[in-house]
C-alpha cells in the first residue's frame, strides 16, 4: 500500500482548492457577462417591473439630447418631507429609486432604449433638516439602481454629486438629474 507524507497531501489538496476556485469564478464570471449579453439594460428595467411609454410634453424638456449626451431634467419624488426632521434615510433611499425610475422613463422616451447608454453623472439634492448628513446614502437609492440596471463595474459605474437643501418644489424629499452618454 501507499502511503503519502502529509505534506504532499496538504499540497495537493491547496492545489486543488485553488484550482476549484479558480474555476468556480471564471464559470461565475461568464455567465455573469452572458447575462449582460444576452439581457442588456432595458429588459433588465423591464424586469425591475418599469413600465415605458411616451411621456406627455412639459414645460420644458424632460431630456434633452446634444452630439451623444442626454441631459434629463430634475426629477422630484413623488414623496414629500425632510430627511432628518420627518423621514428616515431609508424612506429618502426609497424617494431617491422613485427618481431614478423617472429619469429612465425620459431617457427611454427621448432615446428609445435604455440599451447602448453608458451613466455618466447623477447629482442629487436631499431636502434636509440642518443637521442631517447622509445624503449619499439617500442618492444611492438612485444609483444602486442604475448599478443594476446598466452595471455596477460597466456602464452604470457613474459620477456623483450628493447635496443637502434646506427645501426642494413643492415639498419633495429627493430631486434628481443624471447625464448619460451614446455609446457607439
């Protein structure tokens, strides 16, 4: 019979270990990148249970289009206080995603598709009480959904600005505007 020392034994086996990790993250890797393929950001959107239509013209342009960027206007939530004074940063988070879904909507309207888009920059603006100081995390209610949308490491990894206010229109918790660019 053969036997084998105990240090080629905890070789082999560091050996395979790393071996099998290896494979296990370039098999988690391509079918990450196969479902970015395959499912690109509008039916990833889509998924998300956002629906596109034609918006009704307003005042002034919901997204306005020059060379290969889009500019969409600001976008208030449809919730309404102040972050630190009558909502929590969750509630502002949850304001923060109403946003993004209407900044989506125009892109869509004025582009068409959500696919072919690279996030360039949001700015954000959380109406807060004079003490609150988490405005980042407010806006990333926007961003992580644009990180699921179009890629957290690809075309959603964007600028960002986050800002406190002491008011926004009307009341609104959130306002916010984003910059995308037309990829070729």
């Amino acid at each position: 019979m053969l036997t084998a020392s105990p240090v080629r034994v905890c070789a082999f086996t560091v050996a395979a270990l790393i071996l099998l990790g290896t494979l296990i993250h370039t098999v988690g890797t391509t079918s990450a990148v196969s479902t970015q393929v395959k499912d690109g950001p509008q039916k990833r959107a889509e998924a998300l249970g956002i629906k596109f239509e034609k918006l009704k013209p307003g005042y002034l342009n919901w997204c306005a289009r020059s060379g290969k960027m889009l500019y969409t206007c600001g976008f208030s939530s449809k919730t309404k206080g102040q972050l630190g004074k009558n909502m929590t940063t969750q509630q502002g988070y949850d304001a923060a995603k109403e946003c993004a879904v209407d900044i989506l909507r125009a892109v869509w309207d004025r582009h068409g598709t959500l696919d072919n888009l690279r996030v360039i920059k949001v700015l954000g603006c959380v109406n807060s009480a004079p003490d609150f100081g988490e405005q980042p995390q407010v806006i990333n209610g926007c961003s992580d959904m644009l990180h699921e949308i179009f890629g957290a490491k690809t075309d959603g990894h964007h600028a960002r600005s986050a800002l406190g206010f002491s008011a926004l229109p009307k009341g609104a918790a959130v306002e916010i505007e984003a910059i995308f660019e037309i990829k070729d």
